[in-house]
C-alpha cells in the first residue's frame, strides 16, 4: 500500500509539474518578449529594460487571433514593483508608438545632426516618464509600425476594432498589471482611449482576469468630437472648427472685425454653410487666407513644406534620400530620422521585429480606410467620472489643430464644480502653464509654449506635470 501511495505522489508531481511547464510556454507564446540590451545608433547598453514582441489579439466575437501587436516595454528606472504602469497609445489613429517613446515622453530621443545616409544616432532623454512609472508603447491598431493583420478582416480596422484589441493586449501582457494602471494617449486618441478604460473596467466588474489595478487616464491634446468623415478635407476641419476660429482671433491671428463678421454671418455654422449665405462664405474664405503660412500644430513655429498639409505629410512614401528632407530647422527633421532608423535591417534585427515582415515602417500612416464607428468620446468621460477614475486632461496652448478652447468647452459641459480654480503651475521655478481640478478628480492643465502634441515640445515641463499627478500631488 504504501508502495501505491508513493507511486501515486509520483505521478501526481509529474502531473503538477507538466501542466506549470505548459502554463509557462503558454505565457511566453502570449507575450513573446525579448530584452533588448543595445540598440544600434546608441552608445553604449540601454540604462534601462527595454523588452519588445508581439501579442496575438483577435475580434471581439472570434477566439482567434488575427492579428500580432508589436509593444515596446520600457520598466520604471525607479522602483518598477511599486511604480504605476502607463499603456501609452498616440493618435493617428495610425501612429506608432515608437513616435511617443522617441518624440514625446520615452528615454531616447534622436541627435538632431545632418542626415548623410548613415544610421541616425539615439540619445538620452533625462526628462522621460519612465523616471516615475513603467510604459508600454504599443502599435496599435494592426498596420500600425510593425503591427501586422494576419487576415483579411483584421486588415479592415475601425476605432470599436482598436478597442478590444487593445484591451486584448493589455490582458495578454500581465507584468505589472496589479500595480496601479493608468491608459494614455494623444491627439485622436482622445476618441478611443476613454472607451478603451470604460471597456478594461467593464472587463474588471464582470470578473476578467487577470484583474487590471485601472486607476485613471491622460490624454494630451486630445480630440472628442470627430467631426468630418472625409479626411481628405481635414485642413477645413482644423479651420472651421468654431473653437480655431475663437483661439485664432485670441492669438492675434485675425482682425476684431472679421472675427465679429464670423460669428454674425455664419451664426456658429462653419461645416456645412447654406450655399445661398454669400457673405458667410466670403467671410470663411477670407478667414482661410489670413491662416495660410500659419503651422497649425504650433502656430509659432516656422511652416516648413511637410508641416503644412498634414495629410500629404503622413500619406508620403519616405524615400532614403536628402532629397525627401525639410530643413534641420523643422521639428519634422528628427521625424524623419525616426523613419530612416526604424528601417535598416540591423535594426528591425535588434528589435527581433518578425522575419517576413518587409513592409515600410512609417510613423504615422494615412487612415483612408479606417472606418471611425465611434464620433465622439464626450458620454464615455461622463460615465468614467461616475465611476470615479482619475483623468488630467491638457493642452499645448499654441496648438491650433484641437485648441485648449475646444477642450476646455467639453470639459465644461460636464457640469461638474471647481475644487481648485485656475491658477499657474510651475516647472523648475517659471511657470510652465495654468490648471484647474474638478470635483470628479479631472485635472486640466494647459502646457506654455507647447503645440501638437504638448511634450514633443515642452519634454521637462510635461514630466513634472505627469511626475505630479502620478503621485497624487497638485500640480
């Protein structure tokens, strides 16, 4: 008997011990990640963890997994058991989120030197959230960077697709996922993101695991309201928003007289104008003439050919040639840098980006299929703040392309009382902007001197805002 007895234990431990060995293959084949020590065009390793690969996510209503997320994941270079994690997505809708790791808040940044056909060369950026929190930048939807559809219909994306995938993700990836959890984003991410918090914590009452510790969100310049459905006509959007046109008289940019005639003749109508309203269509015409010149991601900064029109600018094929270059002047310079660096074999090699995968890595790609399924994101901020979640919500003050105006419009038309009227916040003893807290725990801020997107232009002021807020500190 005992014999049997010691026989069986024998078994059962083998049993144990092979369902822990598929457990672990399992979760390796979930999020097949690879540490990156060193990066070509950096000096030296990497002062952090990187880890990039990729997560299968499928449709909401299939089990299989139609398409591969590409994530970079960079850990707290503070103290990353404890630090929140921050699930980082830019806008686009079709943006890498290489462009907020190198362009906004990561820790490289690139060497703005003269492009000679070499690799571009990385640099430290000291002033990167990764100080005070764990980031995962991921290329979300599938055709984004080295995301990639495996079938017909994940090629077919829309902004309700974008939402559970990325909810897929971020379950599929569970480091760190019991630490407090915050979601960001910027620009059109404004649309999709409060809908991505309000489906993880849909997910998290209904029993979904792995439970994610969802605390709050932040979005960056972000866009509530998708208004035209052509994109082709996106400058018009820009211009004939009725919130550009008040930040634009504010700015100095139009004549008292002509901001008046506006409102008076096109009686807040700036889309669609009755053909028969001859002297609103006039006053609009003149409007867009007074703006061209203007850079309407940061209307203080020179307008360089590429900047003008931004969809000519994201549906170019970027060619490895000096030709192809604005001047080093432009803020557009370092983007293409990015390109030519995201596209050299030794890199996508250090990356472990798939073999196979041979498609052109752009920054952001022109969204002329994307079916925008979901207009506006204003009920999904009013149901996140019933629910209690902790929002900051700001804004470069010299961005014309979703003007602090517009922003500040829908915030207050969630009615919610003041708790701390606007008053400055400061970074490094000057003051980096102005803030306001609501008694639903929303924190807006707006960031001085900053533009489209806040802290590709303001990185130290922006990571004391963030450093701040994260800890639960007023700014």
């Amino acid at each position: 008997m005992a014999s049997l007895s010691s026989q069986y234990s024998i078994w059962l431990y083998k049993i144990l011990f092979v369902i822990i060995l598929v457990l672990q293959i399992s979760s390796k084949f979930v999020t097949s990640g690879n540490i990156v020590q060193f990066l070509p065009g950096f000096q030296g390793q990497l002062p952090f963890t990187l880890e990039t690969g990729y997560v299968g996510v499928g449709s909401e209503t299939e089990k299989e997994e139609d398409a591969e997320l590409f994530y970079y994941f960079i850990e707290s270079e503070n103290d990353p058991k404890e630090d929140p994690l921050l699930l980082w997505i830019p806008g686009g809708p079709y943006c890498s989120g290489f462009t907020g790791l190198v362009h906004e808040i990561g820790p490289l940044a690139f060497k703005k030197e003269e492009y000679n056909g070499s690799l571009p060369n990385l640099v430290l950026r000291p002033e990167s959230w990764t100080k005070v929190s764990s980031i995962i930048f991921v290329d979300t939807p599938a055709n984004t960077g080295f995301s990639y559809p495996k079938t017909e219909h994940a090629a077919q994306q829309s902004t309700t697709k974008l939402v559970h995938s990325t909810h897929q993700f971020l379950r599929k990836h569970p480091e760190f996922l019991s630490n407090e959890v915050y979601i960001g984003g910027d620009s059109y991410a404004g649309i999709h993101i409060p809908v991505i918090v309000e489906e993880i914590s849909n997910g998290n009452e209904d029993g979904v695991q792995p439970w994610i510790n969802l605390q709050g969100y932040l979005l960056g310049n972000p866009l509530t309201l998708f208004v035209e459905p052509d994109v082709t006509k996106r400058r018009d959007r820009l211009f004939r928003n009725k919130y550009a046109i008040s930040f634009n008289h504010g700015m100095g940019l139009i004549s008292d007289e002509l901001y008046t005639s506006l409102h008076k003749n096109c009686k807040g109508q700036y889309y669609s104008i009755d053909p028969a309203n001859v002297i609103c269509l006039r006053d609009i015409q003149s409007y867009q003439e007074t703006l061209i010149g203007i850079n309407a991601e940061h209307i203080l900064e020179p307008n360089c050919e590429l900047d003008a029109d931004p969809i000519r600018r994201r549906s170019l094929t970027f060619l490895n040639s000096r030709l192809s270059l604005p001047p080093l002047s432009c803020r557009t310079y370092e983007h293409f840098l990015s390109e030519f660096w995201a596209n050299e074999d030794i890199v996508r090699k250090a990356l472990h980006i798939r073999k196979g995968y041979s498609e052109k890595r752009k920054r952001c790609k022109f969204a002329k299929h994307f079916q925008h399924d979901i207009r506006s994101s204003f009920q999904y901020h009013v149901n996140l703040s019933r629910k209690g979640y902790h929002p900051l919500i700001y804004s470069g003050d010299h961005d014309m392309t979703v003007p602090f105006t517009e922003t500040q419009a829908w915030i207050r038309s969630l009615n919610y009382s003041i708790v701390d009227d606007w008053r400055q916040w400061y970074s490094n003893g000057q003051v980096a902007g102005y803030t306001r807290t609501y008694s639903n725990q929303m924190t807006f801020a707006t960031v001085k001197g900053g533009g489209h997107i806040a802290p590709e232009y303001k990185h130290a002021e922006c990571f004391s805002k963030f450093s701040r807020w994260i800890s639960n500190s007023p700014l």
